[in-house]
C-alpha cells in the first residue's frame, strides 16, 4: 500500500517522516527503493538530531546513492523556485520496488522536489543574511524636574519585534539635568531607529517625559 508523505520541506513534514521511520531502516523495507530515492529528492537536507530517525535514513541513503556514482563530481545547481504542491496520484509500478533505477529519466515529480529544495534553501540563506545593530541612545528629559526613573520605565516600556533593550545610566548634563544614555540592539529589517524614536519615544505618553532622542553610536554586528 502506498504510503503518502507531503511538506517534507517543513518542519510538520519532517515529523511526520521521522514518526514513520520509527524502528525502520528504509521506507519500504530493509533495503532501499525507488520509494527511498523519491523521499529523499524531497527532503531539504539532513535535519540532523532534530529528526534522528530522518537523519540516520537520510544518511543511510546518502551512502548508497555515493556509492553508486564513483566518478568526480563538477557541481550542479538548480534555478527557479516552485510553491509547494500536491502530490499526484501514482499508477500501479509495473518496475520491482527493490530496483533503483539511478539513471532514469527525471519525473515531473522529481523537477518538482529538486525545485522546492532550491527554494527552501534561498529561503533559509535570507533569513541567515539579515543582520543586527548595535545603538547607544540619548534621551534627554524635559528639566530637572523630570522624574527620570519613570523616564527609564516609559522608553523600556516600548515593545517591538527585534528590538532588545539593553544596559543604561544617567549622565549629568548641567544645571541639575540628567540624561538617560541606553544601549539598545535591533534586527535591520524589522526595526528603523528613526521609527522607534518618532512614532514611539516621542509620542504621547511618553513624550511627557522625553524631550528629544539622539543616536550617539551606531554598530553592525
């Protein structure tokens, strides 16, 4: 009976998959088939200890899917990125199940998987390339008799994605005023400086409080 599995770029799919190899070597039985071969076309990359039973099935394959190729490999790669779709319904193989057939004519099946690996890769490398920033801020009160403690719990009171609040201090600055200077580290593409400052720091309510915000450092991590 066939078996189907779907979303095995994703992290439910993955479950599934490692859940069903529980106590199995391979999908079909004890050696590998051609039903191992479409699985792991459809798999990313090893999830490692994530999904152990995904792991020791992916590598078990790996082994015999190197093995049957001595040759020195130049390098492929993939262009273009398909949505994930669904599966389509299979015809009865007329082919013996424990025949893997490793220089077969690519299926549209296969073009698909190859394409979401390549699409979940450039996914996951986007993720990786966005950076941080570290700040230290200035915020000046109204005067000196600004309570600056409140000061403080107003600015840290701001809650956004990617933005960290850090270490702080008060800095005399004259005639009894002191300034708060606060670090802060954001995440680039969730988070602009001058938006933290203009739609929250210095509107209503904290703006009873703040008098103006200066960046006074400004570091890529």
């Amino acid at each position: 009976m066939a078996v189907t599995f779907s979303d095995l770029y994703a992290e439910s799919g993955l479950k599934a998959l490692d859940e069903f190899l529980s106590g199995k070597t391979y999908i079909s039985g004890h050696q590998p088939t051609k039903d191992d071969i479409k699985v792991f076309a459809a798999v990313v990359a090893d999830p490692g200890s994530s999904f152990p039973n995904v792991s020791k099935w992916y590598g078990c394959v790996s082994s015999h899917l190197a093995a049957s190729f001595p040759g020195k490999a130049a390098g492929v790669k993939f262009g273009g990125a398909a949505a994930p779709a669904e599966e389509p319904k299979k015809e009865a193989a007329a082919a013996d199940d424990d025949d893997i057939d490793l220089f077969g004519e690519e299926t549209e099946e296969e073009k698909k998987a190859a394409e979401e690996r390549e699409a979940a890769k450039k996914s996951s490398a986007k993720k990786k390339e966005s950076g941080k920033s570290s700040v230290l801020m200035d915020v000046k009160p109204w005067d000196d008799e600004t309570d600056m403690k409140k000061l403080e719990e107003a600015v840290r009171s701001v809650k956004m994605e990617g933005l960290f609040w850090g270490a702080s201090k008060l800095v005399p600055v004259g005639y009894g005023i002191k300034k708060l200077q606060i670090m802060l580290t954001i995440v680039d593409d969730l988070v602009s400086v001058d938006n933290l400052i203009e739609d929250h720091l210095l509107t209503e309510p904290i703006n009873e409080y703040v008098q103006s915000c200066d960046i006074v450092a400004f570091n890529k991590i």
